[in-house]
C-alpha cells in the first residue's frame, strides 16, 4: 500500500462527499477562513486553485472571490466536482444568435442545391 494513502479509500470524484463548513467567526475574508479553518491540511496555492476552479461555494452559490467577506453562519462547502458556471442573460441571448445565424445559413446552403 502506498505510504501516503494510508487507510485512505480513493473514490472516483463523482463518488465523494461534499465537505460543509459553518463559519463561527464573526467576520473573516474566505481565504484566510479556508486556510486557517476548513482546509487546514491544504496550502495556500491548492486553496486558490479550488476557488479558482469553482471547487467553493457560500451558502449554495459558487465563487471564485478569495476575498469574498464571511459572517458568522455561512455555509461554506468544498465540493467533489467543480460547479458550472452561470449563464448572464447576454450570453443566453448570444447564443440565440449564432443558433438562428447557424439555422439560416442551413437553409441558405439547402437553397443554393
């Protein structure tokens, strides 16, 4: 057995538990609040990977804010998979827009045969 996995049991991500944190502090940014409480074991640059990754979230909302403000009773979770990123109602329109630009130009191809 490998020395650093120890007892450890490997689970494929999918498989892996979320990991959920409460914020007890009164008020700390979430970086400091990460490395200092909730992902001890973890560096500094593993823990801005995972924000930046959209591995964090607070109180069900993904972040990537490293100095994103907590009060006390946040709910802070690391998550097994990265949480996908939010569509802006521009983008939904954009892609609107290149669908119809991509239907017409179908029809406009069907056309010249």
């Amino acid at each position: 057995m490998n020395k650093k996995q120890g007892n450890k049991v490997n689970l494929p991500r999918k498989l892996r538990p979320n990991h959920n944190y409460t914020v007890a502090q009164e008020e700390i940014k979430l970086l400091d609040y990460l490395i200092t409480d909730a992902l001890k074991e973890k560096s500094r640059t593993t823990v801005k990977q995972l924000l930046h990754d959209r591995f964090i979230s607070v109180n069900g909302t993904a972040t990537t804010k490293f100095d994103l403000e907590l009060k006390k009773g946040d709910k802070v979770t690391l998550h097994a998979l990265p949480l996908p990123t939010e569509l802006s109602s521009c983008s939904i329109v954009l892609i609107r827009i290149v669908r119809v630009i991509s239907l017409w130009q179908r029809v406009v191809s069907f056309k010249k045969r």
